[in-house]
C-alpha cells in the first residue's frame, strides 16, 4: 500500500465543516499558544540571529509578518525566522506518542502562506488539524525511541512533511499536486540531535527550516515539479531511512476516529517534556510534606529508558549545565529547582538563575535512571516516580500524565493565565486581550491579518 497517498488523501479532504468542534477548538488554542510562545523566545539571544538574517538577507516588504517585529518578507522566510524563534523557550507544545513539537512547524507555515494568499480563515482551522494529523501520525510511525537513537530531531524531520501539507492546503492544491509536495518536502527533512553534545542552538532552527522547506515543496509542486510517490513507505523512503524499528500502519490507522491535534499537549514548564512529569511529581511531594531543601539527603528519579539518551547523561554535563540549553535537557537541574522554587519556569530557564548557581548542592544529590518497567508502556505515558528522603523520612510521588497532556490537560482559564505569563514582559495587556479574542473568534474574522497586525507589533526585537 501506498501510505504517502492515504495520509495525503485523508489530510486533502479535511474541512473546517467536516471537523469535530474538539478539533476546531484545540487548533485554536494551539495558535493563541503559539503566538504567545514566539513573542517570548523572541527575547532569547538565538533569536537575534534569525531577526538580523530576515532584515539583511530576506526580501523587504513582502505580505508576511515577523512576529514581534515590525519587519514584513515573503512566505519562506517568515516561516524560517517564526519557526527558529518559537522553539527557543522550550515552551511550545508537544506529543508524547511521537515525542515532537508540532506547532513549531505548522504554525509558521499555516500563517505565513495565509498572510501571503489570503485564505478563508476557515480553511486556516483545516490547515492547522491537518499539519498536526501529519507531523504526528509520520512521528508516530517512525518510532522516536529508534529515530532519536540514529540521531535525528523529529520536530524537524516529521515538521517538514506538516509543513509542505499546511502550505498545500492554503494553496489549494489538487491532490495529485499535493503528493509531489509530500514527495518533495521528503528530500529536505533533516534535523540533528548533535546540539546536544554543547548545548548548540541548532535544535531551535530545526522547526524554522522544516516550515520554510515545506512552503518551498508546495511552491514547487504548484509549478508541476514531482516528487517520489511514496516518500514515506517506499523501500528507501523516510521511514526505511530514519528508523531501525518503523511501523507505517501507524500512519495510516483510524482516519477520522480520532484527531491528532486532540492528542497533542501544552507545555506549562520550560525545558524539554521529558523532564515534565519528574517535575510535576516534585513539586507535589514537595508542597505536600512543606519539604525544605536543607533537610534533604537523598533524591531519587525514576523515568522511562528512553528518557535517559535526551535528559541524563551524559551524567557529568547533566549535573553541571553550561548553558541553558544544557539546563533544558537536564532532567537533574529540572528536579533541582522544582524542590528549590516549586516551579519550572521562564525565570527559572534564565542566564542569571543558571549562573547563580544557587541549584548546585541539591542538583549533587539527585539521581536520575530509567525505568526499564516505565519504559514498557512509554511512549503512551511519559511517567515519573520521585523519592525524597530527608531527616524526618522518606516520601514519594508518582505521575503517570504530566500536566498538559491530553489526559490531563491545561483549562481554558489555565491556559490564558499561561499567555499572559509569556507575553507580559513583550506584550501590552490591552493587545493580548484583544489578540486573545480575535484568536477565539477566528473562522468569523475577513483574514489572518487580522491577528497578525496583533502579533507582528515591534515589540522590542532583541539588538
């Protein structure tokens, strides 16, 4: 069978009208998420790069919008530097099935090639529940336990194929068009976990890249240009070639019993997901049993194995972080400043917090190991069990579900609260307000625009 095909039939089919309200309303709250995301990380000293490449190097003046700045180019480069920007907090949302982040991707390419043509703003709804359908659903099929050992990222890989969909969509390409633009984003799928031996910034750029490439695949398919029939199944296309243990049916299973994009979680924590339910478990012990830190003797973490490759070893760099990149992959400095701060936030992912230092007695006793039982029923949960002993005993907590998954998800209220927490440094309350409402109110507005002139206000781009 031909999966490439299925999935891209199944994704072309999907409209605003033939979608479940859950699907609707989740797209919507992923965007509002995402906005909020970007206009944060745009803070962050990698964001610079992408800014001063889209005002030297990018075309002037296009129809589509930098988030955060003033600045304004075409549909490729506004997803490359959208894209790089958002991914810098760690903030953004997550899958625990395929382990990606899929907004990164879809989104920047959803908005740009909106911004660019102007569609109805229904068929942007469509365009964000099919790029997660697609990201996830080839994610999912890859196995990321199997791909992460071969070292790719799969938010930048499995991104590309979502991108080239989203952007196809928004094109109105036939089906046959939109194959070759699957085909065509296939030969540009890359991302390496390589940034993790120093801490590099690459990961950030991966998202950005996968939105620009798919756009560019769209593009090209637009014009005629093909790509291979089946870049997904065929004996060597993606899956053979980025995995040792791939499953395609799962690209392919139960079309229209369930939505991906309703699978999908938000991240109220600001380093990697791995590290999520560890911290969940922490602060629960912690605020339970009033745990000081001066008491403490010992702490114990277990997680799934797979786990161990992203966030604890290797053990020395892990206890000690050099940056914030380290510090978002520690799955150690997380647990560290849950127990000190009962949080895991911006403030605690910040260069004068990492420098401070103020973490580096208890990080030293913290272990951190996998799990081999925890790893049989990984990735359906991304699970945690913390151990505390201290002078008056030893005390537990267990989380099967981190906070934001699916089955244990962020409210309307929690996640509102959790925008303003983003924004409120780079965003003033009355535009978030108003950005809040016309994000709710999308399908009724005349166009995208009508956020993005919200959202692309200079708002103090990093010099």
């Amino acid at each position: 069978m031909n999966i490439s095909r299925m999935l891209v039939e199944h994704v072309h089919a999907i409209t605003y009208d033939s979608l479940p309200e859950e699907a609707k309303d989740r797209g919507k709250d992923f965007l509002l998420y995402h906005l909020g995301v970007t206009l944060r990380a745009m803070e962050a000293a990698s964001s610079r790069g992408f800014h001063n490449v889209a005002q030297k190097r990018a075309p002037q003046g296009g129809p589509c919008s930098i988030i955060g700045s003033a600045l304004k180019t075409d549909a490729p480069h506004a997803a490359l530097v959208n894209g790089g920007v958002s991914h810098a907090t760690e903030m953004d949302d997550v899958t625990t099935r395929s382990s990606l982040h899929p907004a990164v991707s879809v989104m920047p390419s959803t908005l740009a090639v909106a911004e660019a043509h102007q569609p109805d703003p229904k068929r942007v709804i469509a365009a964000i529940v099919a790029g997660y359908e697609v990201t996830n659903r080839i994610g999912n099929a890859v196995n990321p336990t199997s791909h992460y050992e071969r070292g790719f990222h799969p938010t930048g890989t499995c991104g590309t194929f979502a991108s080239a969909i989203t952007a196809s969509k928004l094109l109105g390409l036939s089906v046959e068009a939109t194959s070759n633009a699957m085909g065509i984003s296939g030969s540009q799928a890359a991302g390496s976990m390589q940034y993790l031996d120093n801490g590099a910034w690459t990961k950030r750029f991966h998202p950005g890249w996968a939105a620009h490439s798919g756009i560019i695949a769209a593009y090209l398919a637009q014009e005629g240009y093909t790509g291979p029939e089946d870049i997904l199944g065929g004996k060597t296309g993606f899956l053979h070639g980025h995995s040792d243990d791939y499953t395609p049916e799962y690209v392919v299973e139960h079309f229209g019993e369930y939505w991906e994009i309703c699978e999908s979680a938000i991240k109220p924590y600001a380093c990697c997901r791995y590290n999520h339910a560890s911290i969940d478990a922490t602060i629960e012990v912690c605020k339970a049993h009033d745990i000081q830190p001066e008491e403490i003797r010992r702490v114990k973490v277990r997680v799934p194995e797979t786990s161990v490759m992203v966030v604890i070893e290797p053990y020395d760099l892990k206890t000690n972080p050099q940056n914030i990149v380290d510090a978002q992959f520690s799955l150690q400095y997380a647990v560290a400043v849950a127990i000190l701060r009962r949080a895991a936030g911006l403030d605690e992912y910040a260069d004068d917090f990492l420098r401070s230092q103020v973490y580096s007695s208890i990080i030293k006793k913290i272990e951190c190991c996998g799990d081999a039982e925890m790893e049989k029923e990984f990735p359906d949960k991304w699970q945690a069990h913390v151990e505390i002993e201290t002078d008056r005993g030893v005390f537990e907590a267990h989380q099967d579900y981190p906070k934001g998954d699916s089955r244990n998800p962020l409210t309307w209220d929690e996640l509102i609260e959790r925008f303003y927490v983003m924004t409120a440094p780079v965003l003033e309350k009355e535009t978030g307000d108003l950005l809040i409402e016309r994000v709710r109110n999308l399908e009724n507005l005349n166009s995208i625009s009508e956020v993005m002139e919200l959202a692309s206000k200079e708002q103090g781009v990093p010099a």
